[in-house]
C-alpha cells in the first residue's frame, strides 16, 4: 500500500494510453516516449502496485482483471492530479481566487470602490469580498483569518500585536460639519472649547473619531442630542438642523450638501493614524498580494502614502 503513493502522472498516463491503444509502439508515441522508457514506466507501475496489469503477447496487448480494476481509478487520479494543478496555476496567476478585504466605511465606500473597480477589469476571475466595518471589527476579521487584510483606524491592542502587524497608511484630519447658517460656519477660529457647548450629533461610541473626540475633551461633557451608526443619517440631522457633527476627512463625499458647511479642524487632538493590517510572518495569497498592491499604489498616487 505505501508503494501506491509513489505513483506518479507520467506512469499514470503511460497505464491508460496502453489501455486505450494496446500497443507498445502507439501508445510510446501518444506519450512523447521512445518504447524503452516507456516500457520501463509501465513496469515501474507493475512493481509499485504488485501485480501485472497487461497481459503481453507477440500480437496483442490486453489489460489483465487487475488492469481492468485498476483504469477507472487511474482515470479518477489523474483527473484529479490535473485539476489541482491547473487550480494552482490558476491561482499563481490570477485567474482564480478570492479576495477579503476588510475596511472603514469612510473608504469602503469613498475611496476603494476605484481600485475595486480597477482590480476587477485587470482580474475578472478573482472573486472580491468586503466588509464594511468599524475598525475593531475590521481587525479582528484578520487575526482570525477571515479576512486577508484590513484598512482601519489607530493601533493594535497588546494582544493583538503579537499575530498582527499594522503598516502606516497616512494621518487623517478630522472636520467639523454644520448648517450654512450656524455661527461655527463662519466662526474666524475653530477649538474644542468651541464646539463642545452647541448640540452634537454623535457617531456610535466604539467609532474611532468619537473615541478621538472623547479623549481630547474629557473632562469636558458634550451636549450630545442623538448618537448614530451611519454617516449618512449624520448628514440627515445635521441639514436639518439637530446639531452639529466631527467627521473624518475621507467621509467628506457624505456631506456635499449645499446646506452644509465642512471646515477641517487643525487640531492634533483630532486625527487619525490609518494602517493597513495584515497577519505578521505570513504571506498572503498572489491575489490578495496583488490588491494589496493596488491598495498602496492607490494611496501613493493620492499623496498619502507612507508605506
């Protein structure tokens, strides 16, 4: 039984030509063989699964009981054998695989619908998959292994950054959005102190910039009137004069609303480090290498790289 691991292609195909052709000289020459070297193959076959499996004569060439046993499967094998390795040099390639990307919805939907769409016409065969997350979920998509990398927000928690390693991307500056006709709109200096007493409407507590704006303020309550997921609802509320907001700058593309002023906040309290996380000592897969790639080409060419 442990010979039958042995078997390789070459005697494979050897087997099922002279199966098919019953004879030596053809069956040589349907495998690119001189009848020497392939006679030994299939002796060699012979020997590794313990039994003949032709029967020989001077005018004919037949499969033996155990020939005939042995074809279907030698059939299966190499079907086998070839489909794993035309998968794999799909995958060397490009031609196949899939890709999971996990990223902030400011760049989910700003920013990287562009290199989506460029990876895609460049490797139709490549499958893309994202989730559009908060940046812990985002990273602990990747240290679990579910997704290939991640674009998130800050750095890595202790325990995380054994498993993990975050590239710097580029700082964000955050911006404050209001009402055309609110007072901060055309207030000549914008602080903290500044925002903190008009109402606000929030992002959800665990989002990186309510965390950055707790932080510079504390202990400074904010006069918070809603907190919500999405930035788009932001938006909403903002225009309709509920309160004001601080938003990262990449979701800027949400609030091009003419009722809407943005003005960026100059404050180092205020930004965000971006990196892109990835499993430490471990190689990603041609495909996702080569988003990956896309990725940091995309953000060199607007600027911000600094990987």
């Amino acid at each position: 039984m442990e010979a039958m691991t042995d078997l390789s292609a070459r005697q494979l195909r050897a087997f099922l030509a002279l199966a098919d052709l019953q004879n030596f000289t053809r069956a040589a020459t349907a495998c690119h063989l001189s009848q020497p070297a392939f006679s030994a193959l299939v002796r060699a076959l012979e020997d590794a699964v313990g039994t003949r499996l032709f029967d020989r004569s001077t005018r004919s060439v037949r499969p033996t009981a155990a020939g005939r046993l042995f074809e279907p499967a030698a059939r299966r094998l190499l079907a086998d054998m070839e489909s794993a390795l035309g998968d794999l040099a799909d995958h060397a390639r490009l031609a196949s695989g899939r890709v999971h990307v996990a990223a902030l919805p400011s760049l989910a939907a700003g920013w990287l619908p562009a290199v989506f769409a460029e990876f895609r016409a460049a490797w139709p065969g490549v499958a893309l998959e994202l989730s559009d997350l908060l940046s812990d979920p985002c990273v602990e998509l990747v240290r679990r292994g579910r997704a290939d990398f991640a674009l998130a927000a800050g750095g890595l928690r202790a325990d995380d950054a054994a498993v993990l390693q975050a590239l710097p991307l580029f700082s964000e500056h955050c911006h404050l959005v209001c009402r055309a006709d609110h007072p901060l709109a055309a207030a000549r200096r914008l602080s903290l102190k500044a925002l903190a007493p008009w109402p606000f409407i929030h992002l959800a507590r665990h989002s990186s910039v309510r965390q950055a704006l707790e932080a510079a303020l504390h202990p400074q309550p904010m006069n918070t009137v809603l907190e919500v997921e999405q930035l788009a609802t932001v938006a909403g509320m903002v225009e309709a004069g509920l309160g004001i907001s601080v938003v990262p700058g990449l979701s800027l593309y949400q609030f091009q609303s003419p009722q809407l002023v943005r003005r960026r906040l100059a404050l180092p309290q205020l930004h965000r480090q971006m990196v892109l996380v990835r499993r430490r000592d471990e190689s990603l897969s041609p495909a996702a290498q080569a988003l990956h790639d896309r990725v940091v080409q995309g953000l060199k060419a607007l600027g911000m790289g600094g990987v």
